[in-house]
C-alpha cells in the first residue's frame, strides 16, 4: 500500500502560480489578437461608397482614409463589372 503525504505548501504555491500565469498569458493573448484585427484600417475599402461604376481619387487625397494617395491617382472601381 501507498501512502500519499499531504501537497507541500511549495507545491500548492507552484499550482497557483502556474494557474495564474497560465491565464495571465492568455488574457495578454487574446488582447494582441483583438488589436491585431485593427492594424490596417478600411483593408477592405469599405469606404467612401461610390454611387457610381467608377470614381478618380487624386494624388494627395485621403478620401479612402487612414490610406492617403501617393503617386499619381487611382481610380476605385465599384461594380463596373
């Protein structure tokens, strides 16, 4: 027969603080991921809508904002297609 000796007070301790860290670093994860989503504003082009098949935006503009034309011009294309 066994006999099991009553967890030490370091052990319980090391439970604890592996619980805590366990969770305190999935907390930090899951925080990253959430911030992580946002990196690149309007990615998808969401914005402004066009009303019509296509539209010119100059250099300079920041019409697609955060994003702010460079170079020459870029014509957005809605649903030309």
């Amino acid at each position: 027969m066994i006999k099991r000796s009553a967890p030490s007070v370091l052990g319980t301790f090391r439970t604890y603080l592996l619980a805590a860290l366990a969770a305190a670093g999935f907390a930090t994860y899951a925080g990253n991921a959430a911030a992580a989503s946002s990196i690149v504003g309007n990615g998808s082009f969401e914005t402004p809508a066009i009303s019509k098949s296509s539209q010119t935006i100059a250099a300079g503009s920041s019409a697609l904002a955060p994003w702010v034309i460079g170079g020459h011009s870029i014509d957005l294309v809605g649903n030309f297609w």
